[in-house]
C-alpha cells in the first residue's frame, strides 16, 4: 500500500470560513470579537489557523453569522497515514484495487471520526507506552508485551476486549468489510496508531491477535538488520506474548511439560482469548517446553482439528471485539445536543429514522 493517505487540514478549513463569514458581513476583527465576547487577538488567531475555539465559542460564532456550528466542519481533516504495513497483500486477487479501495475507507472513517472529535471538543490522546524500546531478540519481546500490559494497567488476567482496550488509549481502529482473505494493516496518523480490521475474520481469536500483531509494527523499534519476515514473526510474537503473558502460562500449564491434553488447551483459549494453535507457539518461545514438544504437540492438534473438525468443539472467548468510539461519540453528541440529526446521520452513513430508532429508549436526561 502508498506510503501515505492525505485529508485537508481542520484548522486551516475552519479559519478559511470564519474570514470569509466576516469579510461577508464587512465586520472588522474587533467588531467580531464584541459579538462572540472574545477577545480581538482570539479572532486574529482563529483566522490564522493559530488557535481552535471551545465548542462554546464555536456555537456563538455559528450563533452570530446565523450558520449551522458543523458548517465549520464540512471540509474533510487532515492527516496523513504514514509506514502502512499490509502483510496479506500478496494473497489478494486485483491487489492494487483492493488497497486502494481500502484506502478510501480508511480515508472516509479518519475523516469523519476527526470532524467528529472536534465536534465534541475532544483532543485525541495517545502516548506510545513502548516509546524508546528497542527490539533486538526475543526476550525484548517478552520486556515489551510486560512494559505495555504494565503502563496500560492491565495486569496479567485476560484482555477482555483488546479493540475496546486499544480505542480507549486512543488508538484508532478502522473495521472494513472484505471478502478477500484479508486480516488487517497498520499505520501511523500524526504518530497516531490506525489499526485496520477485516470484519470478516472467523474467529474473534484471530481478530485479538491481529489487532495485537498490527499494534506491533507500529509501537516496536526493530533493529536495522530485521528481515520483513523477521519482523512479520516478532509481531506474532508480541501478539502472543500480550495476550498471554508468561506468569499466565506457567500458572495455567506449570513448567517442563512434555504431554498435554485438548482440554488444558480449549480452557486456556477460553479464558485468555489466544487460538489453540497461538497458545502452542507460546508456550515454544517463553521456553516452557522444547522444539521437540513444541512438534509434537502441534502435530496432535493438527490431527485433532481433522477428526470430525465440524463437531469438535474447541472452545470460544466471549467478548464483544467491535470498534464502538465512533458510535459511542455519535449518542454522546446527539444526546449533548452538540450533534444535529442530520449531521448525525451524515457521519454515521445512516438514515436519520434508523438513527432516531436505534436511540430511542437509551437516552435520558440527567438534571443536576
């Protein structure tokens, strides 16, 4: 995929609208300002792209020139995508369609989901809690996945959600609908994580894990020297060792096993949210069990999911792994008043009748 996907700058958009508002109306900065209740200088910065009004004053501008206040937010935002990685590009039919209908979307999502923070006067917060580790052999991995669970305060039980978990520190996850076997890409946005996910993933094991080893090419620092296969590998590690710490394991199988059984496996993935097949490999690289054992046990796995695969039960994590800030922001805004029906409806692709339905029933107002 194209290094870099490119939205027009929300600021300079806003600035552009307020100076032609005022010229139109043959105001003069001061005169502006006397209306908004701000201060001269405010106005100067505004129209400068140097400052961004609250919402409040964002609102008494929209007020003044008689505008509805998402006029100021009909230009898409700017951004760019930068150090894309698309690891399943090779196995698509059409690649370069495909990419660049992928881009389109994720373009669309980042757009309205920044139109959409500004609205609601929210700045997108993000800290890299990997920031300066640098990944020279396994054992970073492991320091890298504790440092992370560590930062983002998540103890070494299971991840209930790691979408949920991902938005919340401010990462962005974009879910696209494909029918090619396509799992997922990563990017940066003003070194801001973009994290995108096939809908259509099977398995909600496999759609934690990828999550996961996207999330890795865009927080680790690998040497120089790493190979891209090398680098595809850690990342599957680093998945694998945040989903399942190596406390965790030792805890659920003990040390120095050489025999396991389907059960211990099955329980494993249903608590921890890691495939049968990732628990495995997991076990191989925290050293809890040689090459030997590691052959042997994936050997038996393989023949356990041939027998009779359809009736087999190998068990399931329970969670929910949708991206649900947008919408959530979308109920917030309307429900604040902050949002018209109609903008609503526009942001979220939705008819404005589906819209009302889905809320109805969910709001209520809280009086103080």
């Amino acid at each position: 995929m194209g290094d870099e996907l490119y939205i027009c700058s929300m600021e300079n958009v806003f600035a552009q609208k307020l100076k032609e508002l005022r010229v139109g109306a043959n105001w003069s900065l001061q005169q502006l300002a006397d209306q908004v209740g701000v201060a001269k200088q405010s106005i100067h910065k505004f129209e400068n792209a140097q400052a961004f009004p609250s919402s409040d004053t964002l609102l008494k501008i929209a007020e003044v020139f008689r505008v509805p206040f998402t006029y100021f937010y009909e230009q898409p935002a700017t951004c760019t995508l930068e150090n894309v990685k698309f690891r399943d590009a090779y196995k698509i039919h059409n690649r370069d369609v495909v990419e660049q209908e992928i881009k389109r979307q994720v373009i669309d999502y980042v757009t309205k989901f920044l139109q959409l923070e500004r609205i609601m006067d929210i700045k997108h917060d993000f800290d890299n809690p990997l920031a300066g580790v640098e990944i020279e052999n396994e054992k970073d991995i492991e320091k890298a996945a504790k440092i992370l669970r560590k930062r983002w305060k998540l103890g070494s039980d299971a991840i209930n959600d790691v979408v949920e978990t991902l938005e919340s520190k401010g990462v962005l996850v974009v879910e696209v609908d494909r029918v090619e076997d396509f799992n997922g890409l990563s990017g940066t946005i003003d070194e801001i994580p973009v994290i995108v996910l096939n809908e259509r993933v099977l398995t909600v094991e496999r759609k934690r894990f990828t999550a996961l080893h996207e999330l890795g090419h865009v927080f680790l620092e690998f040497a120089q020297e790493f190979s891209d296969e090398k680098v595809e590998r850690f990342c599957d590690y680093f998945a694998g060792a945040v989903l399942l710490v190596d406390e965790a394991l030792y805890y659920e199988l003990g040390k120095n096993r050489t025999a396991i059984s389907l059960g211990e496996l099955k329980r494993i993935k249903e608590s921890y949210g890691i495939s049968i097949k990732a628990i495995i490999v997991r076990a191989r690289f925290s050293g809890l069990i040689n090459y030997q054992t590691f052959q042997e046990w994936n050997n038996s796995y393989a023949e356990w999911s041939h027998i009779d695969s359809k009736n087999v039960d190998f068990g399931q994590f329970r969670c929910n792994e949708k991206a649900t800030r947008f919408k959530n922001l979308i109920v917030q805004g309307v429900t604040e008043g902050r949002l018209l029906w109609s903008k609503a409806a526009e942001l979220s692709g939705r008819k404005i009748d589906v819209l009302k339905k889905e809320f109805d029933g969910v709001r209520f107002n809280v009086k103080s």
